[in-house]
RNA sequence: GCAGAAAUGGUGGAAUGGUAGACACGAGGGACUUAAAAUCCCUUGGCCUUUAUCGGCUGUGUGGGUUCGAGUCCCACUUUCUGUACCA
C-alpha cells in the first residue's frame, strides 16, 4: 500500500477543522490541563525547522493528556509588536501592522501543516486593540497601586492617600523610590500637582529619573534583559547609560517573592539558578560614615562589615549624588574632569576598559569604629545603580579595591591571619580576624562569619547602620520612544500624568506619517494628530516595551473574548495556571520574570487565584543549523572533495544546503547555482564531491536554513514531527541534520503496509508475544512522554514494529493499541488508521491504553553470569527459581568450569531477576 | 571570575549500580533489476585469533575512590556548551 501523506494529512487537517476537534470548553466534569507554548514573534522570515521543535513536544503532551480524559486547553497566539517590524516600516514606509498580519499569515499557515492540536479559536495577537485593552489596564491598575512591605502585598494608593491625610508618612511600611517624610499637615497643605509628585514615588506603574539603556540606533531605552555586553540584543547597536525620566514598573519590590517562590516551581535547577543570580539576594550592612568639616553622613552597603577596620578610603560612583556635596573647590576641576570623560563612555567601553581610573574629591570621610580620617575618591568601578553607589574600600580584602589602592598608593591592611596580600587581595570569607580592635569593638582572634555578625549587631546597636538585604534586580523601564507598541493610556495636565478613564480603553495607536522621531527628538508619536485628550491635554508619546503584552498573555487564552474583564472569575477558577509551559531557556531573565511579577500583581489584587503562572517548564533546546562546505582551490575554479583538501591550498565556501544530500554535493546544481561557479571543476573522491560540514546558527546568510515546509511537501508532517521528536532529547541544543529522515520516514511507510494487511474485522485475541510486546510499548511510551523522553519513545515504536513483523502479527486489537498510542505522535496516520479499523470517531476521543505487568512477565529469566563482575555467560533459569537455585545452575554450568578452573570460589551474588556475580581467587 | 549543564562508535544518540553502544543514519557486502531508484537480507566500537564458526583482549574525557560489580555514585582535574559579571 502507498503511504499518500499529502493525501492523507490535508483530509484529516479538513476533518479537525470540520469538527473542531479541539476546542477547548470549560467543564466542570473533567480535570483541567492547560499546555501552553511561548508564542511566537512573527518575524519576516518565517519558521525554520527548529521553531516547531518545542510546539511537537507540547502538541505531544497535549494530545496524550487528552487522551488520558482531561480537559486540554492547548492554544496559540502571536507576539506581534516589536521592533523588528517597526525597523522595517522605517526603512519602508509600510505601517508595520500590514507586514505584521502577513507574517502572522504566513506563520498560521507554516504551523497549521504541522498538524497542531491548538484551538485556535482562542488565538491571541498583542497588538490586537482587544487584547491591549487589557494590557492598558494592567497598567492602569499598577499605576493606582503601591507596594505595602509589611502586608506583603499591593494595596490601592488610595489606602495611602488617606494615611498621609490622617498621619503623614509617619508609620507607612510602603516600597518607595527615596525616603520622604512629612506630617499629615504638610500633606493636606500640599497642592495636588505636589501631592501627584509624591505619589509617584510609591506607585507600582511610577515615572521617575533613572538611568537607562539607552540605544542611540534604535532611538529608545532597553530593559535590563534586551542588552547583552554592551550592546543591544537585537541588532547589537551600542547602548550608553543616560539619566531619563521614564516609565517603570516597580518589580524590585516583588524581589523576596519572586525569589521565594522559585522552590514551589517545576522548573529545571540552571533555569531557577539563573534566576536567583539575576535577582540577586545579597545579606549586608548598609552603614554611615560622618564626613570630616561636614554634617553630611556617608551611607554605604557592604556585606563585609567585619572588614570595617580595614577601610582605607571611601569610593563614589560617578552619578552617585554625593559627588556633588563632598567635592572641594580646590578639586572641582579634576572632578569634572573626570566624570565628563566617563559620561562619555558608553556601557561597552566601560566594560571593556579594565584599567583603574578615578580622582580625589578632596573629601575625607571619618571610620566610625577607628576614627581615622580616610579619602573618599570618584570612580566608574562603583555603580550608581546598587546599593547607595557609594563604598568602603577594603583593599585587602576587595580585588577592585585592591587594584584602585595600588593604583593611587593607597595604605592595605590585611585583616585575616595568613593572608599575603603583597601581591593580590585575599577575597575569601573564611579566617580569623587580625587587626581589628577599635575603643569599642574587638573582633580580633573571630571567624569571618562571626566577626560579621558580631559587627552587624555592634553597628545597629550603636544607630551606625543598619543590617540590610540588597537585592540586584532593578525596576523594570517601561517606557519605549517607539511607534509599534502599546500606547500608555495616561495624559498631561499641569505637567504632571494622570490615568484616563477606563472607558477611553482601548487606547488605539494612532497613524503617523513616518516611524522616525520628530526633529525635536520626540518619539514617533509626537508626529501623530489630535493625540491628546478631548479637553486638549496632550497624551504619554511614549510606547509599552514587547514584554508588556506578553505578561499576562496566558491569562487571556482562558477567556481570550471577554470584554469585561481580562479573564472571568469563572474561567480563571477553572483553569488557574499552566501546568506545563515549553519555550527556550533565553527568556529567562525577562519574559519569565516579569510574567510572574505581573501575576504576583494580579494575585495581590485578589484577580486570579494562583500566584505563580507556570508550574512546570520545560526549556526545548535551540536548533542550530548544519553548513556544508565545498574547498576551492586558491586562485582556480577547481574544488576539492572534502578527503582530499588537506593536500591543497583551498578557501572554504558556504554552499547552499539545498544543493547537498548526505554531505554529496550535486555537482551539475552547484554549477546551476551561481554565475561563477558555472565552470566549476572538481576533483572527486569514489566519483562523488565530499563536503564539509559545521555546526552553526540556522540563517538565510550561513545558505542552511530549513524550511519545515520542504520536509513536510515531501515526507509528510507526521514523519517532521516523529523526526523532530527522534533527534535526540528535548532539551539539548542539537543541529538540525535531515540525513536521519529517511529512517523515520521508512519506519511511517512499513507502519502502513502493516496496516493494510490488517483485517478491521478480526477479533482473535492477541498471542502471548504479541500481547507482551504490545504492553512493552504501552509502557515505554507512557512513561516516555511523562519524562519528556520523546526520542527513545519513537526508538520504542520502531522496535515494536520490528517485532510485531518479526512474528508475523497483524493482529487487530494490537494495531488499535498502537494506534492510539502514535495518535500523539503521528496525528493524522493515527487518525486515518483509526477509520480503517472501523471507528467513527477522532482518535482523539479514544482512551490512553493501560499496560498489564503480568503480560510482560517472562517464564524464564536470563541471567549474565560474571566472574569478578565481568560477564561471562548467559544462562536461563525459570522465573520462579530460588537464588540458591539460580546459583547452582550458575555453577554447574559447564561454561562455568573454565572460569572457576585453579581458583576457588569465594562468594557467589544472585541478585533476583539480574544478575549473577561469581566471585574467584 | 562565578553559576549551571555536559563529555559514550564514522554520526545523532540508548542504557532503575548488573551482558555498554538500544533505535536510527552513514558505510560495506548481497538479493531483486537490462540499469537506476525503491524494497528486502547480512555485517558494522577497536584490536587479535580462526577457512568460517567458536573465542579472546580492550573500550564510555583524565586520575583516584566506594562496591561482589561503576558510563551511572563520591573526590580531584581537563575540555566544551550555556547563562552572568566591576553587585561591594
């Protein structure tokens, strides 16, 4: 029988169309699953083989859990704003919503070959007005909020409002950007643009001066995550730091939280680690030091409070706020000096350059504990952002301090026992403390650890300081100077931001004339008309950044119309959270931070009721792609099989995948490809040119990018799927090589032939071996897919086949089984197979088999005998044998004879249905 | 620097502490064919022995350890990948 996929695959993809297959309902009868993949960007170049990896595992898992009886919401959506499509409208003139919804189409049209189980009834597009809407209001709702630190929680600002009336600051537990302290009659006296100001230091949604990433080339800021050494992680433009006032989102004061609650979570160890190292808890000290002629007071953050005695000099970042108060007029000049030449830096250059830089401010801070006078110096070494941007430093101790004192000849004194620190610092937090006895403070002849806490307790008892923890992750920017995104539904009155009415939601994106900034440097929007309110006060021209929309997208698939609500009490009960959520490891440090902090909001605010979004995670690995090389011969148009290259003098040369079949070039297409190659000649090895091969990122540029769509016109989704799946593990990166293919695809085409010999009318029961490897496999692969071990479950399905060929079977109520057990797998096979054997119905209404351990129980054991742990022979004994008796069979085996020969046996090990161990001396 | 993961044939990769290399690709040989493709069968870690079987030795990055027995557990090291970094 001809195994016709195209045939095949469109008429069942009709079929679930028809029917909707799977259309996800709430039921209350059924256990919920929700499996969600992170939704794609629609970028312009389509998918590539390695896009569909992680959608085949959770199509999988979805498809199985069906079949176990429950309810399944698996759906998709898009990603669509960004700034790929924004560059592209800059460089075209095309509004970017147009080539937005043709890469959409094109993407929907890529996936939908596939053979997906997604509901697409629920599918989601962020820059769709209704669902930004909701996006508007999440913002709206962290702007009318703030952080409450003692309940933990976010409490509406009114709560605040009405505690500055009756009390002032006075016992307010609130997040806030500095520290503000005025009565309840200061309060009341305040005007309300004053009062706004002051709000907005503990709004949860807050503009404020902070430094940013600012990318000139793209002509906007970029969080934390969208910058990777030094510059942007799309396009890679150089990104300097720059002091704006901008849109935040006041993450850092979910910090324990979101710390916390990575235990409860099913995420892999390195995701959860990574996560801990970007949020970054850090137990300190946060101390004062008085300032000599001064009443100022230095507040610095150390975790090294121990090494107090040890302060040689104070140092200041650049931004820092001090610099100002404690530079003398005799130092003015250098100061400037200074800070102009590294404002002039950008964060690139920063990094990069390692020498030790920094000036005097002529300033001398005064030790707490010594007394002693010491210089508070400027450098870029200490960042404004952490901590108070100002230091102690500990040059003996402290391998940055240390490379600054011996720069400016600044005294070290080592403060632990046996540290040489003539040469280098010694870091270590482990030692006994030496010179560290001051009038009131001995902590000479401790531990490190101790010594630590012992001053920690000496500092707050003496109102020094206080014991603090700091945490490394920042307020997240959320103010984008761009055209493609979601525009802020907030407006200008006296100068300050007030929220709209929710009835003005959804805010549109208004047209513009060109994506460029204006000529004053306003963001594209400054371009748009009758952008401001009906009273005539001018709106936010600011964008939201792309992680706006994708924070609480899973939230609306469960109610993805609703147009009350982002989801309906009701939807949200039923479905909670995402009990398995695929996508790449990359986001890491953005989309899955900021998607819980989102939800942590939501949860405070009593509007769903989980407050973590993903149970369970799993990272797929990324698809690299597979070059091959050919070897031109220097200064000729002659190329070299890839055995044969070493004996010349050769260039190697990209050559286009498509032209290259089992790394065997087709010599007569490359001739084809391109005018200067059509006199190509080669030297060949066994008459055919060898190409090389690297491993490298998949990309139009690098001529090995594979288009799903080519495997699946000529083999078939079922067999792109299996094949993908066969690859190797889930979540190991892996270059795609499509050499394997035809394996799986041959196995799809026996798997046919089977079937058509199997009559739908036979209803003899399966014979002992049939029934035993049928129930093997029901195993394997049930436990295969609950561990994600999806390349040894199709491993398991060939094996199965070999055997059932193997014994001649075609056995009905076997093919039934395994049927549905590739209905996850190979849909539309499944489904088609299905039908063959008589049923009405969708595989995918069928019922998960369960395997029976009796029928995979053997009547005899094989056990490997070995003598000192290497094996020797295999000898068969009953299944219901003693150890003793297996033992004497191992013995007396004639085999055995030769082993035992001149030596004696000293123990003999018979572990039940294993092995046999025979130990000889 | 720090953190995490990994290292097994020509290749992708299998192995609850119990006969390492499942399954697949590739390669070699054979059958069918006028021929090719497709299909089917056999061999395939390395080395040695044998006409062939039978058989032996060796083998999971390196060095130790635990164990009757280690790819698997422990310690140290090497290399690779990923993330992150003047975070005080």
């Amino acid at each position: 029988m001809e195994y016709n996929h195209k045939e095949i695959e469109s008429r069942w993809q009709q079929y679930w169309r028809d029917n909707n297959t799977y259309r996800a309902e709430i039921n209350p009868d059924k256990k919920k699953f929700y499996v969600l993949d992170m939704f794609p960007y629609p970028s312009g170049a389509g998918l590539h083989v390695g896009h569909p990896l992680g959608y085949i595992a959770s199509d999988i898992y979805s498809r199985y859990k069906r079949l176990q009886g429950f309810n399944v919401l698996h759906p998709m959506g898009y990603d669509a704003y960004g700034l790929p499509a924004e560059q592209y409208a800059i460089q075209t003139g095309q509004h970017p919503e147009k080539t937005t919804t043709e890469n959409i189409a094109r993407y929907r049209n890529q996936l939908d070959k596939i053979g997906f189980s997604f509901d697409w009834n629920r599918e989601i597009r962020t820059c769709d007005p209704e669902y930004y809407k909701w996006t508007q209001w999440a913002f709206m709702q962290m702007f009318d909020h703030y952080y409450d630190l003692k309940a933990d929680k976010a409490l509406p600002i009114s709560d605040l409002v009405a505690h500055f009336a009756a009390n002032g600051t006075e016992g307010v537990t609130a997040a806030c950007g500095k520290e503000l302290n005025f009565s309840a009659a200061e309060w009341n006296a305040m005007t309300e643009k004053e009062q706004r100001e002051v709000l907005m230091n503990y709004r949860i949604a807050y503009q404020g001066e902070t430094m940013v990433n600012w990318c000139e080339a793209l002509g906007t800021v970029l969080a934390n995550d969208e910058v990777s050494e030094g510059v942007s992680v799309r396009g890679g433009h150089p990104v300097e730091q720059k002091v704006m006032n901008q849109w935040c989102l006041r993450v850092s004061a979910y910090a324990p939280r979101l710390l916390d609650d990575l235990n409860k979570l099913e995420w892999s160890e390195s995701l959860k680690e990574t996560q801990r190292n970007w949020i970054g808890r850090s137990e300190g000290a946060e101390m004062k030091f008085g300032v000599k002629d001064s009443d100022l007071q230095l507040e610095i953050f150390t975790t090294r409070a121990d090494t107090i005695f040890g302060v040689t000099f104070m140092v200041l970042a650049p931004e820092s706020e001090y610099v100002a108060q404690l530079t003398t007029p005799e130092q003015k000049e250098a100061v400037e000096a200074y800070l102009k030449e590294v404002s002039h830096k950008t964060e690139r250059e920063r990094q990069i350059d390692k020498r030790v830089s920094g000036v005097f401010t002529g300033s001398y801070a005064i030790n707490p504990l010594t007394g002693k006078e010491i210089p508070v110096y400027v450098s870029d070494y200490v960042l404004a952002g952490y901590g108070t941007g100002a230091i102690m430093a500990v040059p003996a101790h402290d391998s940055r301090d240390y490379a600054f004192a011996r720069h400016f000849n600044l005294p070290v004194i080592p403060l632990i026992e046996g540290a040489d620190v003539s040469e280098e610092s010694f870091d270590a937090k482990e030692g006994i403390m030496i010179n560290s006895e001051g009038p009131e403070l001995n902590l000479n002849g401790l531990q490190v650890k101790d010594a630590i806490a012992k001053t920690k307790k000496f500092i707050e008892e003496k109102g020094l300081g206080k014991v603090k923890v700091n945490y490394r992750l920042r307020d997240a920017i959320f103010s984008r100077q761009r055209y493609w995104g979601e525009p802020f539904p907030v407006y200008y009155k006296d100068g300050v931001p007030y929220l709209m009415d929710t009835e003005a939601l959804p805010l549109l994106l208004p047209e513009v004339d060109s994506y460029l900034p204006t000529a004053d440097g306003q963001p594209p929007l400054g371009r748009a008309k009758g952008w401001h309110t009906p009273e005539g006060y001018p709106i936010e021209l600011c964008t939201m950044p792309g992680f706006a929309g994708s924070s609480a997208y899973y939230l609306r698939y469960m109610d993805p119309r609703n147009n009350e609500a982002l989801v309906s009490k009701e939807a949200d009960e039923y479905w909670q959270d995402v009990d398995l959520y695929v996508g790449g490891a990359e986001h890491a440090t953005g989309h899955l931070i900021y998607s819980r902090f989102w939800n942590k909001f939501l949860y405070d605010l009593g509007l769903v009721v989980k407050d973590e979004p993903f149970r369970k995670l799993v990272n797929q690995g990324m698809i690299q792609g597979r070059s091959n090389f050919v070897y031109r011969i220097k200064d000729t148009n002659t190329f070299v099989s890839h055995g044969l290259k070493d004996n010349y003098d050769v260039t190697p040369i990209r050559v286009d995948i498509n032209l290259v079949s089992n790394d065997i070039l087709d010599t007569d297409g490359f001739r084809a490809w391109r005018p200067d190659f059509k006199d190509a000649e080669f030297i060949l090895e066994d008459g055919k040119y060898h190409c090389g091969y690297a491993v490298e990122k998949m990309s139009k540029s690098m001529f090995n990018v594979v288009n799903p769509d080519d495997i699946v016109e000529r083999y078939g989704a079922d067999t792109l799927r299996l094949y993908e799946m066969f690859l190797g593990p889930l979540e190991q990166s892996k270059p795609w090589d499509t050499n394997g293919i035809d394996g799986v695809n041959r196995f799809l085409k026996k798997l046919v032939g089977l079937f058509s010999k199997t009559d739908p009318e036979d209803n003899t029961p399966m014979s002992k071996e049939v029934r035993k490897s049928v129930h093997k496999l029901i195993k394997k692969v049930t436990q295969d897919i609950e561990n994600f071990s999806f390349n040894t479950s199709v491993a398991a399905f060939m094996i199965a086949l070999n055997e059932l060929t193997a014994l001649k079977s075609t056995n009905r109520e076997a093919m039934e089984t395994i049927t549905i057990l590739l209905a996850p797998f190979a849909p539309h096979l499944a489904e088609e197979f299905w039908h063959q054997l008589g049923h009405d119905s969708s595989v995918a209404d069928a019922k998960w088999p369960e395997w029976d351990e009796n029928a995979l129980k053997e009547d005899t054991v094989k056990y490997p005998v070995s003598f000192n742990g290497k094996s020797r022979f295999v000898i068969e004994a009953p299944a219901d044998a003693t150890p003793k008796q297996v033992e004497d069979m191992a013995l007396t085996n004639p085999a055995a004879a030769k082993w035992i020969e001149g030596k004696t046996v000293k123990k003999v090990i018979v572990v039940p249905g294993k092995i046999v161990n025979i130990v000889v001396g």
